[in-house]
C-alpha cells in the first residue's frame, strides 16, 4: 500500500482506522468522523460482541462488514482477521495508530481501571469486571498477544506498493495535528464557498500550506 498524504485523507469517502490495542482506535473514528463529515462505525458494538459477552458467529459478522463497507462514505475503527479484507476492498485510505506499547498499555490500562469503577457500558451494553480483566480474554493479555503482530501488518501495508493508500502515526500528537489540519481546511472551504456566494472574493482566505508542509511535524 502507498504512503497516503493529507489530500488523499481529505479526498476519501471511506476511511479504515488500524491500530494497536489501546491506542484509541474507536476515540480517534469519532473525532475524523467529524472532521470529514462521514458516519462512524465502532465494530466492538456493532459487529463484535453480542450481550453478555457472546462472540457473534463469524459468518454474521462477515455478512455486517459487508453491509457496512458498501455504504458510500464512512470511518470505521478496525478490522477483524475474520473480515479485513472486506474492509480493505472497499477503504480509499488506511490511517495505522503505530503507538509505542508503553503508551498503549497505560493508556489500556487506565481505560479498564476506569470502565471497572464506573460500570461503562461497553461493546454492545455489556460492562467490564474483575473476572475478566484477569481472564484468558483479558483485552490486556490480547494487547500483549497482539502487539507485535499489528505492528508488523501495519508496516508491511505501508511498505508495499500496491492498495489502499496508508497514512502511519507513530504518536497521538500526529493524529491531533491530523485532525486539526482537516478541520482548518473545512472552516477554509467553508468561508470560500460563503464569499464566492456572496462575490466577495477578495474576502477569501490564504490558501493553506501545502501537505508537505503540514506533515513535517510530525
């Protein structure tokens, strides 16, 4: 998959957030959604879990990926190993969440902590107790299980050539400086599309940096 730019992010109807766990993948959906003006998909609630902590069989969450990925425009927070290639068919843009496993595990760690206090509903209503958190499907135990193996995937898209284009964050002020420049570039659009409706055209704001510009940064 080729490196992905900014406009290739701004151009895209269908984004697949990727990332390791705890690095914030459904939080980041949500403020791109907004961003972009395109519908968020958590796959936990809507694809994932079943109440009571039931797995839903793989061929139903195969037949709603597919329901899911053929919408005109969306932002989805992950990919299951059971349909991402579903997803990966139809996303015009990959953003991988390649944070470091310090700042994913204690980013997890307080997340749990803090859904175990106050009972957060989670994953289609259910909730997170003692019990599992230490069980075999701790989603901590599955951080270290999986770590290595996200990783590797996400570079390995970024590295070939061919498919979806991949944008690769490797800390969340990256994706904040992201977000920020999409939402600039909105309330620019924005104030052109009003003057040119109103012929102020002197009144137009100066073009942005380019991507190039923007992204040095990071």
């Amino acid at each position: 998959m080729p490196v992905a730019s900014l406009s290739d992010v701004e151009r895209a109807q269908r984004v697949l957030l990727y990332g390791v766990t705890g690095s914030g993948k459904s939080t980041a959906a949500a403020r791109l959604g907004a961003a972009l003006g395109l519908p968020v998909h958590l796959v936990d609630d809507e694809v994932g879990w079943l109440p009571c902590w039931v797995e839903r069989p793989q061929d139903e969450q195969r037949a709603l990926a597919h329901q899911m990925a053929s919408a005109e425009g969306w932002v989805v927070d992950s990919a299951y190993g059971a349909w991402r290639d579903v997803m990966l068919e139809r996303a015009r843009v990959v953003i991988a969440l390649d944070y470091s496993r310090a700042l994913t595990l204690s980013r997890l760690v307080r997340r749990c902590v803090h859904r175990l206090t106050t009972r957060t509903p989670v994953c289609n209503g259910n909730t997170e107790n003692v019990r599992q958190l230490f069980s075999r499907n701790s989603i901590v135990r599955w951080h270290f299980s999986s770590f290595a193996r996200k990783r590797e995937r996400m570079r390995r898209w970024e590295a070939t050539p061919e498919g979806v284009p991949v944008l690769r964050l490797t800390h969340p002020r990256e994706f904040d400086r992201l977000v920020q420049s999409l939402e600039q570039d909105n309330i620019g659009a924005a104030s052109r599309e009003a003057a040119l409706r109103h012929g102020g055209i002197d009144d137009l704001p100066v073009p942005a940096r380019d991507d190039a510009a923007r992204f040095v940064e990071f």
